[in-house]
C-alpha cells in the first residue's frame, strides 16, 4: 500500500499531542544546534513555529534532532526504524546486509511493543553485529540506551544519561539520508513528515507534506 500524503495543516490528528516536551528552554539544553538558529529563537516562538523556520529553511538535520530529543523514546525509535525501511527501500543492499539490518530493526520494533529488558539486550546484540555505519545499528542503540544499564559487562550499574537515546535516533536519520545520495533531501523530507505524524499520534505510515522557501 502506498503512504498517505498530507499537509502539514490538513491532519485531523491533534498536532504533536504525543511529544513528552515541547519547552524550547529544555530542548535546547540537550543538544547543540548545527545551523545558527537564534534569529527563530524569539520570545514568541514555539515548538511549532521554530520546527516550521527550520523546515522552511530546510535544515533537515536540525528538525530532526529537535523531533527525536521531544518525542518519548518508544515513539523515536518506531520513529527511526520507519525512516531506515525507507533506506532499505531507496537503495541497493546485498541480501545479506539487508536481512542482518531487518532483523535489528524488527528486533527494536518488539522492544517498542513490550519494552522489557529481555528486548533490550537482544536488540542491542542485533545492533552490535552489524556495522556502525549502517542506519539500523544506531536504532538498536537507541534502544539500549532508552533504560537500563549501559555497561552490563563493566561489573557496574551505568543508567544512560538522559535523550542518549534521541542521539541515536537522529543518528540514525543522518546516516539514512546521507547514504541515499541520490534523494538525500527526499528521504529527510519524508522522515521528517512520518515525524511528524508519529508525534501526532500516527503510525508513521502518513508522510505530512512540508512547506520550504524554496
């Protein structure tokens, strides 16, 4: 079945209900932007005007990392697996590689469904046998750094610090995008309208059309 398209004001969805911040103070705080932002920064600003500047702007890597450090972790990772099937999609990759990073993504996909320690650590095996610079290996580890202990062979109980999961969620969009040269802004387009969708409550499955300046 082929995705929905919609506007980004047309979705019958209470826009952005599902993200767990929309304080630009604490996002801000979490991460460091890569574009000079602070002209959108005004004190009238809002989740939902600073994400439109960045977008109209198309500064795709932004928007991104400002939708993974405000959604829920369950939410972002279903998030970057859906943007990493669209990888597998848009690009040639051998049989093997392709089954090796379709198991770590349905492997995130269970912990999302019963996000047990069980799912955790199996994801983070998945993810740990595939290379890093794949897309789907920072998808298992956005997982395992979601809850739990990041040094389960250190001896030591290590909780991961707060939105390590969200870096590697974004993580994994950049990389998708940046290995699928030739549709590179397609694929951060589309990732960032399935984001969209899924802070308003959606599967991901509806792609919001973007507005952009150019």
């Amino acid at each position: 079945m082929p995705d929905k398209k919609k506007s980004y004001s047309d979705t019958k969805k209470p826009m952005l209900a599902k993200l767990r911040t929309q304080s630009l103070d604490e996002l801000c705080s979490q991460f460091e932007w890569s574009r000079p932002v602070s002209s959108f920064l005004t004190p009238r600003a809002t989740f939902q005007t600073l994400l439109q500047s960045l977008i109209n702007h198309e500064y795709w890597f932004d928007s991104v990392t400002m939708l993974a450090h405000a959604m829920p972790q369950r939410e972002a990772v279903w998030w970057g697996a859906r943007v990493c099937d669209d990888y597998l999609t848009e690009n040639p990759i051998d049989d093997a590689s392709r089954q090796e990073q379709e198991r770590v993504l349905k492997s995130a996909r269970s912990w999302v469904s019963e996000p047990e320690e069980e799912n955790r650590m199996a994801t983070y095996a998945a993810a740990s046998g595939v290379p890093n610079r794949v897309p789907a290996h920072w998808v298992g580890m956005a997982v395992f750094w979601a809850t739990g202990n990041i040094t389960p062979d250190a001896g030591v109980i290590t909780p991961p610090p707060p939105y390590l999961y969200a870096r590697g969620v974004s993580a994994a969009i950049d990389l998708a995008a940046s290995l699928t040269a030739h549709a590179r802004i397609e694929l951060y387009k589309n990732a960032i309208g399935r984001g969209i969708d899924i802070a308003s409550g959606g599967d991901g499955e509806t792609i919001l059309s973007l507005r952009t300046a150019r």
